[in-house]
C-alpha cells in the first residue's frame, strides 16, 4: 500500500509539472514575455499588430517581410521589402541596412522573424520590432494587405 501512495505521490508531482509547463502555453523562445529590452538606445520587441502598426510610421522605417515568394503570393502588409528567411539575398539586404532606422520584421505565424529580431540585434540594429503571430495575427486583427 505504502510503495502504491509513493508511485501515487511522484504521478501526482508529474502532472503539477506538466500542467505547469502547459500554462506557459504561447511563450516562445522567438517571443519571450518580457518584450522590451533596453540598452542604451537599443529596443527590441516582440509586439501585436495594434503596436507594429502603430510603428509603420516612424521616420524611415523599414518593413521587412521574410517569407517565402509563394507565401509572398497570398498577401502583404502594404509597404513591405521581401527578404526572403535564409538565403543569400536577405543577408545582402541586412547588410545594406541603416542600422539606425526603425526595422518591423514579419514572416507567416511569427517564428523565423524571431531569428530575424535576433540576427538584426547581433548585427546591431537599434530599433527592431517583430510581429507576434505572423502575419496570420496581422489579418486575425482585420489589418489591411494587398495582393503583390
């Protein structure tokens, strides 16, 4: 009876951990909760479609969608530069970059402009902004695109 309540005990421990690990459901590694990081003047955040909009506007701000040509194909954010995750063209693009200016990265659900975000960052950009959800969450909000 004794070893059937320890076995009872450690399935119980398990389950709290596992619905503990379930509760952080939506925390991604490309989208950490705690969204602003700030040195000196470098900020960097994972934001929604209310906020990256909000962004389109800054002074010589560059949007920068990073899917595929056929994903492409489906729709844009109206204003967007193609940089297409991955290949040679967008480390070129990167490369010509104003390192100064406000940079919103955008792919289909979120993902690969997490490693875009962090790419810039480590390429020392100032002022990058990435679109949590993709795409997906821009037109979910019932923000404009346009056909290409």
């Amino acid at each position: 009876m004794k070893l059937i309540r320890t076995t009872l005990g450690y399935l119980s421990i398990a389950a709290l951990l596992l619905l503990v690990a379930c509760g952080s459901e939506g925390q991604t590694h490309e989208h950490p909760e705690e969204t602003t990081i700030q040195e000196g003047r470098i900020i960097s955040e994972p934001v929604g479609p209310e906020k990256f909009s909000a962004h389109l506007n800054d002074d010589g701000a560059i949007l920068l969608d990073v899917r595929t040509e056929e994903e492409i194909m489906n729709g844009v954010i109206p204003g967007a530069t193609y940089l297409e995750y991955g290949t040679p063209e967008m480390k070129e693009g990167i490369a010509n970059m104003d390192k100064d200016a406000t940079i919103l990265v955008y792919c289909a659900a979120g993902a690969r402009s997490g490693k875009v975000r962090e790419i810039l960052l480590e390429q020392g950009f100032q002022t990058v902004y990435d679109l949590v959800g993709g795409i997906t969450a821009w037109e979910a909000a019932g923000m404009a695109i346009e056909k290409p």
